[in-house]
C-alpha cells in the first residue's frame, strides 16, 4: 500500500509540474500587447507596433485599403474586429501563440498568424532569414484573410481555410513542374491540423489551387457556402473525398482546361493591387 501511495504521490508531483510548465510557457500569449506599443487606427484594421515606425505604416497602408476587398469578398459589408499586432522581432511573434518554446521550435520561415481576429506579424523591417521586406508584408493580407475567416467559421479545416488565404492573397501562380518532384498531397494529409504537415505536403504550394478548381467549377458562392457549412455533399452533391479525387485531375491535367474570367490569377492582381 504505501508503495502505491509513494507512486500516486510521484505522478500527481509530475502531472502538477507539467501543468505549472504549461501554464508558465503560455504566458506570453496572454496579452498580444508589448510594452510601448503604438497605435495606428483605419477603416477597416488597427495596428499596433513597436519602434519599426516606418515599416508599420506600411503593413497599415496596404492592410486598410485590401480588408474591405477581402471582406466583401467574403461577404462581410461591415468592418470586423481586426487588430494587427506588429512586433520588431521573430521571436517575439512567435512567442504570443506558441510561448516561451518558440525559440526552440525553428520556425524560419513563420513570420505571421492569426489569434481570431488577432493578427500577430513580424515587422518588415526585419524579416528574418527566409523573407524580404515585401513577402513580409504582403503577408498581413493572407492573415486578414484567416481572421475573417475565423469569424464565418472558427472551426475550419486548416487546408480550406490557407487554400482560401493564399488564393486571395498571396498564392504563388501554379506551376505544373512542382510535381515533377513533388508528390500530390493525399486525401488523408489534407486532413491534417499540423501547420508544420501542412507546409511539409507542399500545402502553401498547393491549396490555393484547390479552391480555384472549386471557383472555376462550381462558383464563388458555393465556396463561401462550403467554408460556412464544410458540407461537401449539401454543397456539391459529392463526397470530399469525390472533390478530392477531381481536383487531383485538375491540377494533373492544370494547363488543358479552360479557366473563368474570375480566375486566382484576377482576384490576386486585385488584391494586391496596392503591394
């Protein structure tokens, strides 16, 4: 008995201390406000920064004049709570969603995110090692894009909903050639919640393409129901796994079928129109 109650005593000792570790590494996301931070007020966004003055007016500039086009393309005619949270660090971005860890996780090449309709992004005006000032930030449209979203749906699959951010954002145009040496994503790695899987299938080369085959085939407005709804077969009369199978042969077959005047390469010239 008393070894039962020593052991009991071990595992309740480290269930605790986990628990008292999780709790001290969440702490800096707590609050998306640093010290010092200045405030820059629009129309449709508010961003708070640190010092890189320069480089936050304009990540402000371009995220006021596009929010509204996102919005309406969204079907939002009313301005949301969208707050741009702008820190001179990596590091400090990183740390207000996953935590004191951060460092430790090597993410190079993550430079924005969303909390809601909280967006967190480094400042330009040092983009780390993978970006430049410009793709730094553009970047702040593709987050917009996933606050809005947030509110249509918080609980969206991760392949629509950066499928959706980059073909309104900041998609690369689709090269075929990508998968001369690059495997197709399968159906079960779109299912995945890890944003680190998600890069790993080529996800931000690939999931804009998904939602332009669902734009180009079925229409913008059965888009946005399906993001509303994620009812696949309400939607389209077909399974996912059906639309899965179909948009494989689509970008298989990219450059033999005929493309809508609304197109990704239209709506993303639109959207950055003012990069």
């Amino acid at each position: 008995m008393k070894i039962w109650k020593r052991l009991f005593k071990i595992v309740l000792g480290i269930v605790v201390f986990s628990v008292i570790m999780v709790i001290i590494n969440m702490i800096p996301t707590w609050n998306l406000k640093v010290k010092g931070m200045h405030e820059l007020k629009g129309n449709w966004v508010n961003v708070y920064y640190e010092t890189e003055e320069e480089a936050a007016k304009d990540v402000f500039e371009l995220a006021d004049i596009n929010a509204e086009e996102i919005a309406k393309k969204l079907s939002f005619s009313n301005k949301q709570d969208v707050n741009i949270y702008i820190y001179d660090n990596q590091i400090t971005m990183q740390t207000k969603k996953y935590g004191f860890v951060a460092p430790l996780l090597g993410l190079d090449w993550y430079i924005g995110d969303n909390i809601g309709t909280n967006v967190i992004l480094t400042s330009p005006a040092n983009p780390g090692k993978v970006h430049d000032y410009n793709n730094n930030k553009t970047a702040v449209l593709h987050e917009i894009v996933h606050a809005y979203v947030s509110v249509i749906n918080p609980h969206i699959s991760l392949w629509l909903t950066e499928g959706l951010a980059l073909y309104l954002s900041n998609g690369e145009p689709y090269n075929k050639s990508y998968l001369d040496s690059h495997d197709i994503p399968t159906f079960s790695d779109i299912q995945t919640k890890s944003p680190l899987k998600f890069s790993d299938i080529g996800g931000y080369s690939l999931a804009h393409t998904y939602i332009e085959y669902l734009n180009v085939n079925f229409g913008w407005d059965k888009v946005l129901e399906l993001i509303r709804t994620e009812d696949y077969n309400k939607v389209f009369g077909m399974s996912e796994k059906e639309i899965y199978s179909k948009w494989v042969d689509y970008i298989s077959n990219y450059y033999l079928y005929n493309f809508s005047s609304m197109n990704f390469a239209d709506l993303t010239n639109d959207m950055l129109c003012s990069s």
